[in-house]
C-alpha cells in the first residue's frame, strides 16, 4: 500500500506531460509565461523521475527524497 502514492504521482505526471506537449506542440497554444510553464514542465520530469524510480526499486516516495538529499551532502 505504501507503493499507491508512486503510481498515482506518475499517472498524474504523464497525463499533465502529454496534456502539454499536445497543447504546445501540436495545437501551437500560446503560452503567456513560458518561464513558469517551462519550470512546471522540469519539476514534472524530475518527480515523474522520482516516482518510477521508487516504483523500479520498491521505495516510497519519501525515501527517494531522502536518498537525493543525502546524495548532495
């Protein structure tokens, strides 16, 4: 059960990622902060990073947060 919050994160990830390239590149949506929008877009790559990689060595969420934190000590 403590794997559920992984899953639903990467669903959620990958929906907001395809709903925004569909936007962007496909419809040419024009976008009125590309600075922000293109922030919301990494941070969506890093925790969709985040959570497969949890998913991949059975570790929740928090851990892997905890694993990069210690990583940069």
């Amino acid at each position: 059960m403590s794997m559920l919050p992984n899953y639903i994160l990467a669903f959620i990830f990958i929906v907001f990622l395809i709903y925004s390239f569909i936007n962007i590149k496909i419809e040419k949506a024009k976008v009125s902060n590309g600075c922000l929008y293109g922030i919301g877009i990494l941070i969506a790559i890093l925790l969709l990073g985040m959570s497969i990689y949890g998913i991949i060595f059975n570790i929740p969420l928090g851990q892997v947060q905890m694993l990069i934190e210690n990583s940069f000590k």
